[in-house]
C-alpha cells in the first residue's frame, strides 16, 4: 500500500515537474530574445533539474503528510501539542528552503524579484524564521527540562520510585514458593513455537522474528503464566476482508520442558478481524484512536490479552504528553475485542472496574522508560555529568514478566552506572502499580552477563557432562533458604534445541561460588536452598555478651522490633545468622518468646545498633 502512494505521487510530481519545466522554458525563451541574453549550456542543464526536483520535493512532502495524518495516523503520535510542533517545524523549514530555491532559480532564469513573486508582507511569512526559531527552542526546552529540574517531574510511577517508603535494602520478602511460577520459556523461545503452530498456513503469516515478539506479549491466565500471539498477514496477502482464523499462546510449564514433546502451544480457533497492523481502514485499530482521542491522548503500547474463557482483546494503553515536560503520565485504558472493533471499553487507570482479568493495568514499556528516566536523572544532571554515584541504568532492554505467588510483576534490574554491578532492581506490581526498588549497592551484586558467563564457563569445563547448553534469558529471583534467609539468586533454563535439559543457580552475591546445577527445577532449588552462606556483616570491636532488660517488643513475619535498656532495635532473622551462634532460627524463636513474656531479661551479642546472638535464659534452643 505505502509503495503504491509513492509510486503514484512519484509520477504525479514527474508529470508536474515536465509540465513546469516546460512552461518556465517557454517564459526563459521569450525573456531571452527580448533581453538577446545568452545563457551556457550547463546553466541551463542544472536550472532544469532544480524546476524539476521541486515539484518532486513537494509532492512527496504532501504524500508523507497525507500517511502521517491517515495512514500511520495522528492518534498513535498523540493528542500532543509537541508533536505536532515538531512536524510544524519541519514544514515551515522545508518551506523556508524552497523558497529560497524557487527565488534563486526564477530570479536567474526570468529577472523577476522575488517580492512580486511571492508576497513577503504576509505576517506569517514574513516571520516564518522566527517563528521556526521559537518552536525549535521550546522543543529542545521540553526536552531537556526534565533531565535538568527532576523535581518537577510529575509522574506517578516516578513519585513513588523517589518515596522512600518505597526503598528498601533489607530482604525481599515475596520469594519464589512454587517451582512452576519461574519462567523458563523465553520471549524467543515462544515465538519459534508460536511460528511452527501456524500450521499449514504459516505461509500467509509474517514470520519475521521481529514482527513475531511485536506480536506476542506475556500475561497470566487462568492461573498460568503465557504468552499470547495474534498472527499478521504478510501484507500482500491481506487483501479484502481476510479475517485470521486464530491465534496462539504458550504456556510456561517447567514441569513439562525437559519432555520430547512439551505439549505447551495452543491454538484457538477464534477469527480476529481488528488488527494495528490491519491494511483497510475501517478495521485498523487506530481508527478509533484517531477518531476518539487524535489530539488528546498518545498510544503508549498495544498489548494482546485474552479473558480467562480465552476471548482475544487489544488493550491499548492512553497517556497524556505535557508540553512543558516532555514527559507521558498513563491515563487510561481501552479495551478493543479483537474479533468486533466496535466492542470497546474504556477505564482510567486507577478504575476499580477494571476486569478482574486484566493482569497487566501498567505496560512494560511504560514502567520500563520510567524505572530507566528514575535511574538516570532523579539527582539531576549535574550530578550524572560529574559524579554518577548512585545513579543506575537498566541491565536488560526490557521489564521482564514474572510471577511470584500468584502475583505478576515487571522486573528491571538496574547496574550501577558505567559498571558491571547491580545496585539493585525495581518491582512493578502489573496491576496496581506497586513499586519497590530493593537497594543492593551494599552487597555488590553481580550483573546479569557475569552470571551468564559464570554458568558457560562453568559448562564449557565439561564438569557436569555438558560442553554447550543454550542460555537465552536469566531471572533474578528472591529465594528463601532453608536457614530462614532469604538470597537474590540467577535462575538459568540451560536449552538443548527447543527443550530444556538441566536449570542452573547462581548466587547473585556469591556469584564467584560454584552454581547449582541439576535436572528438574525443584532439584536445584532445593539444592541451593539447604546451602549456607556466610552473612557478610560489618563487625566492630570484639564480640561479647550482655545482659538487657527488655521494655517492649512487636514481632511479625520478617523483623522484631525490642526495646533493651532504653534503645530501640530492628532485628531480622539474616542478622542472628552471623555472630557467637549462628543459630538464627533458633535464636529467632527465642527472641519471639522473650517478646511474649514481656518485662524480662534477655542475653545479646551486638556490634553497633546490629544484634548478632539472641539467649533467653527461660529457653533451652540455644546457649551461650
């Protein structure tokens, strides 16, 4: 379709352009045996290529306007006023540049001045430079403002990443429970499948491996972590009122990746006639984005998503662009059934009549550009030209999609900038929009490419029987030891072709250590769970008992909080693993004891305002 506009406005603007040339060369012929002025050869060659080329130039720029504006559509490029300043500001500079050539090539061929030509009094010509001058400045201006006053950044996602509420450097306390919720299928691994379960049409169907994972997002249904792919028509084969007969998804199974045969893909025979990338118009799902919200609201992202009774939607997600900032804040959201494109629903983000199987409310490309601009800018650019500590930049080009008890987040890990430590990674609840960025610059993580080398290398040696196994994606997982620890841990599918042969783990701080690895998914955690690491802590002078009274205590499911002799202190069950003892759960379950009893005395071990060793003389799990 785009290569037959050009054609057309191609041949259009040549016919034009011989038309033009023909008439100004009649006009030069006569200007010449009024004037007897003789004109070289050359001259007259370069004047006919410049009449020529302008009306090309012209109706190109027409054409390119017209696909903007209807066929690409002004939806997807906002409801912003900065967008269209952009696209003004190229058009008044492509005006000043042609007419100046038209001025030039007139003035030499007919001595005609250019003020009879064009009349230059006009306020808006006559202005155009400084009107182009002031939009470029407010563009750039907008721009920039952002990176230069981050206080005045108002995005909700960006305010709570800067809540320090929202900041913790303790342990993560959503670990990994169920061996089943960790991805092992990778977005490249679901499209090859997806591709092979088009079947006998797969001919009709673009298999590129771009437009695949375009067309494919993850989601969690029924229960089940998968990825869902709507095929697209290779264009020339999307003629007339062709509708796609079904779509795929994939799911995330780790109990079944190590058979011959998986039994993941499926198929559902649902016809799909709406489509973003549809050919006609009038099924094209930025039809009614340009109708509805043109010049009001930008598409985000379009994700595909299916209900929990398998009915495929598009969900495009809406925000708005601020002038001043040139920044997006998510406003709402569009559900559009793919199979009747005037079944539409809209909600605001924060609408608690959102379908309950809606699992992704918050985009990964949304929270991924705001957890990357949070990273980077939030202390200002100064500070990210001439300091840069504390500042982090993603360590993969995109939020990863993982299910931790039976609740689904984005994950972006963050490396310190210009360094290959992790300082830390943020949680994005895909529903509500929850944010936790979990602080680890204290414990010098390793990035996602040192572990992936580790495990090669480590393979590579032939130690477990395997010279080569294929790594195509690697998940930072919260995983809780068997001592009540909780650890940051790698979990690495090691493929062989299209199944997985063994898992592997690899601890993110002891990332120097041997990693686990082993068959089944439950045989290696299991193994890496009963291991014991050495909690690194900081100690201060020589360790020694005391005895405290203790005032008050509250305790929950992962930090006691006691009063002894007058000063408040935060225990937690990693921090009893170290000391005299390193007994901590013993030591853990008498502490909770000593809190019930209340008014009472209780041995410690402390090294600056950290209990190390807990003793309750009226219990017997541990002694000093």
């Amino acid at each position: 379709m785009f290569a037959g506009m050009y054609l057309m406005g191609i041949l259009f603007a040549l016919a034009l352009g011989l038309y033009l040339h023909r008439c100004e060369e009649e006009e030069i012929d006569k200007e010449n045996e009024k004037r007897k002025v003789k004109f070289r050869k050359w001259h007259l060659t370069i004047g006919k290529i410049c009449i020529d080329i302008r009306p090309v130039i012209i109706s190109l720029i027409v054409i390119e306007i017209i696909i903007l504006f209807m066929d690409v559509t002004w939806a997807y490029y906002i409801g912003s006023v900065l967008e269209f300043l952009f696209v003004l500001e190229i058009l008044i500079i492509v005006g000043l540049v042609l007419q100046g050539l038209k001025g030039k090539i007139r003035y030499n061929f007919k001595r005609i001045e250019l003020d009879k030509m064009v009349n230059l009094n006009k306020p808006i010509l006559k202005f155009r430079g400084l009107i182009a001058i002031i939009i470029l400045f407010m563009l750039i201006w907008s721009s920039i403002a952002p990176t230069v006053f981050p206080d005045g950044v108002n995005n909700t996602l960006y305010r709570r990443l800067n809540d320090s509420k929202n900041q913790v450097t303790g342990d993560n306390e959503r670990t990994l429970d169920d061996p089943e919720e960790v991805r092992v299928i990778s977005w490249r691994l679901a499209t090859e499948y997806i591709h092979r379960a088009y079947g006998e049409t797969a001919a009709m169907y673009s298999t590129d491996p771009y437009d695949l994972a375009t067309n494919t997002d993850p989601s969690y249904v029924n229960g089940k972590f998968v990825w869902i792919n709507v095929p697209l028509y290779q264009y020339a084969k999307w003629m007339g009122e062709k509708k796609i007969p079904f779509f795929v998804y994939v799911e995330n199974l780790p109990s079944n990746m190590s058979r011959e045969n998986p039994d993941v893909v499926h198929r559902v025979n649902k016809e799909i006639s709406v489509h973003q990338e549809r050919i006609e118009w009038k099924w094209r799902l930025y039809q009614p984005l340009f109708d509805q919200y043109a010049g009001e609201l930008e598409v985000v992202q379009i994700r595909f998503d299916m209900d929990d009774s398998y009915n495929p939607y598009f969900v495009v997600y809406l925000g708005e662009r601020q002038v001043v900032n040139n920044i997006v804040e998510l406003k709402k959201i569009l559900i559009v059934d793919a199979t009747n494109l005037d079944r539409r629903w809209e909600y605001a983000v924060t609408d608690s009549s959102i379908p309950s199987w809606l699992e992704v409310v918050y985009p990964d490309w949304y929270v991924y550009d705001w957890v990357s601009f949070w990273g980077q800018n939030r202390l200002g650019l100064w500070h990210q030209w001439f300091n840069k500590q504390h500042l982090y930049v993603p360590d993969d080009t995109s939020a990863r999609f993982l299910v931790i008890n039976k609740t689904t987040y984005w994950q972006v890990p963050l490396l310190q900038m210009d360094s290959s430590v992790l300082g830390g990674y943020v949680t994005v609840n895909t529903r509500t929009g929850e944010v936790t960025f979990y602080n680890r610059e204290s414990r010098s993580y390793c990035d996602w490419m040192t572990a992936y080398t580790q495990i090669q290398k480590y393979l590579s040696s032939g130690i477990v029987g395997y010279q080569e196994l294929d790594i195509d994606e690697g998940y930072l997982y919260p995983i809780r030891m068997n001592d009540g620890t909780t650890r940051d841990a790698y979990i690495f599918p090691l493929y062989a072709g299209f199944t997985i042969q063994k898992y592997a783990i690899l601890d993110a701080q002891e990332y120097t250590s041997q990693p686990f690895i082993a068959d089944s998914l439950s045989a290696v955690l299991n193994e890496y769970k009963s291991h014991s690491y050495v909690r690194n802590i900081t100690i201060s002078g020589n360790l020694s008992w005391e005895l405290m009274n203790l005032e008050n205590g509250y305790v929950d499911a992962s930090e006691c909080v006691v009063t002894l002799n007058g000063t408040t202190y935060v225990v937690t069950k990693s921090d009893l693993s170290g000391g005299l003892i390193q007994d901590g759960d013993n030591e853990w379950r008498e502490l909770k004891l000593a809190i019930a009893d209340r008014n009472t005395e209780i041995w410690i071990v402390r090294s600056g305002n950290k209990i190390l060793d807990v003793d309750w003389g009226n219990a017997t799990l541990v002694t000093h």
